[in-house]
C-alpha cells in the first residue's frame, strides 16, 4: 500500500481485523495506521472484500458492509501456510503440528527421529534470519556433535512500510498478563530531518519494562530506520538490560534513537493485584 501510494496512486487498504497489523502492540499499530492515512492511505477494518466485478471503469469491489470502491485493480494479501505437501510426511508418519506445519522439537527434529525440519516449514517463526540459524543449529547438533537449540524469543522484527516499524520482545497487553507491575515509557515526535523536509512524519517509541527487577522486556519503533534501530536494542534486550542500563547510556544528538536513552517519564505503570 505504501509503495504504491508512494507513485501516486489512490490506495484503499481493507483489513477483516479491528486494525492493522495483528500480533503488534496496540500503540504501533495506532501510530501506523494514523501515519498511513495521513499520506493518502484509505484505511477500513472490520471488512472483507465479498465480491470483485468488472464494470465499465474499472473492478468494483464490494464489501461485507455493502460499501465498494470502483478500482483499477485489486491485490489480495491471502497470508501463507506451510509448503509441505508432496514431501512424503504420512507415508514416514511424521507428526504435523495444528498450525499445518511440521512439528518439531527444540533441536528441529521432528516425530521421525532421521527426519528434521527447519524454516517456514515449521510455522514456528517464518523470517529469514531465523530459518538460517535453525539450519545452523541443525548442522550443529547432527553433523558438529554440538545439540544445539534457537532461541525464538526476543527476534528483532522489523515492517519496511512507510514508516518503517521496529520491535522487540513483549507488547504492553503481554507483559501485563506475564508480569505484576509493568512500566511504561512512550513519546511521539516529528523528527528533525522530517522536519527540515517540511513532512508531517511522527516517530513512536516505547519502552516495556518489568517493574520489579527493570529489566526491558519490549521496544517498539516507528518511523525513519527503525529496523536499523531494531537490531542494535536487540543486543541489549538479550542481554537483558535494565531501564538504568539504557539510562546511563550518552544521548547521540541529534538523532531519533537518542530517545531510547533519554525517556524518563513514565507514561504509565500498571500493578496487578495478587489472587487472595
């Protein structure tokens, strides 16, 4: 939507959900779909696409509410599953996961114990990066006398839309249930290279800290380089870095990421009551 919004087209993004983005924190998703309708971006939810029909101008679309938009042309997103038919997995009697993938253990080897599996077609977390470290691992553990199991937690994650979104580690509605008392650090801001460009462009971040022992659990970016940004909190979110860890840090000005290590207000904290 994006890139073609970008060249210039009109562009009407229609998601079934209650907003972009599922699976993201509630604050991104927000701060995304405000910066995409700022740009020009039709943003409906709650709907899907019922019908497609050739018109004399065009395709008109048609919603589940009844309302429609006369196109030029329509890209469905239909998402994706594992690829794993025709690989003989009945006939070997290798287990698949409810997910349609094929079910694995922490070492990717699956109910056949000669039979291992790494990647999308595990449905365990389908990037790039990850899928090689699995295939390293694997290679560790069979062929390096080395059982080697991935992480899958804490995985920089990064959306190059426009704005870009970088994130890390638990959103705020997950680390509310995981933990007792949760801190919250946010701000929004136009920063100054969009500024001197004379653009509308607002940067999110925010920080998800445990409040008991302070350690970052979360960061969540929006805007210019944030998946650059991503991949180096990535490092001390691994480390388990606490708030002070990333307070005592010198501020680089005038950057956006100087934010990381310049929030200090609380938005909020929020405490959860024990069970009597």
């Amino acid at each position: 939507a994006g890139i073609f919004r970008g060249l210039g087209a009109q562009v009407a993004l229609v998601y079934r959900g209650d907003n972009i983005l599922r699976g993201f924190d509630d604050d991104v998703r927000e701060h995304l779909r405000t910066e995409m309708q700022r740009r020009g971006i039709t943003v409906v939810t709650k709907q899907t696409v019922d019908a497609v029909e050739k018109v004399e101008h065009g395709l008109c679309a048609e919603l589940s509410d009844r309302a429609s938009f006369t196109v030029d042309q329509v890209m469905f997103a239909t998402g994706r599953k594992p690829n794993i038919a025709g690989l003989g997995l009945e006939a070997a009697k290798v287990q698949i996961a409810r997910t349609g993938g094929i079910a694995v253990d922490e070492l990717s080897r699956s109910s056949v114990p000669s039979i291992y599996a790494v990647g999308d077609v595990t449905d365990r977390l389908n990037l790039t990066p990850v899928a090689i470290r699995e295939g390293h691992a694997f290679a560790d553990s069979v062929f390096g006398g080395r059982p080697t199991a991935v992480d899958h937690t804490n995985v920089p994650t990064a959306v190059f839309s426009e704005p870009e979104v970088g994130v890390i580690g638990l959103t705020e509605a997950t680390a509310r249930q995981r933990f007792a008392t949760v801190d919250i650090y946010k701000t929004t801001f136009r920063p100054m290279k969009m500024s001197l460009a004379g653009r509308d462009t607002r940067a999110f971040f925010k920080l998800v800290v445990d409040g008991e022992t302070q350690r970052v659990v979360g960061c969540h970016i929006v805007g210019p380089d944030a998946g650059e940004m991503i991949q180096l909190v990535g490092i001390a979110i691994k480390m388990k870095a606490t708030k002070a860890d990333f307070d005592a840090v010198m501020a680089v000005h005038p950057t956006a990421s100087e934010e990381l290590v310049t929030l200090r207000e609380k938005a909020m904290s929020y405490h959860r009551e024990a069970a009597e």
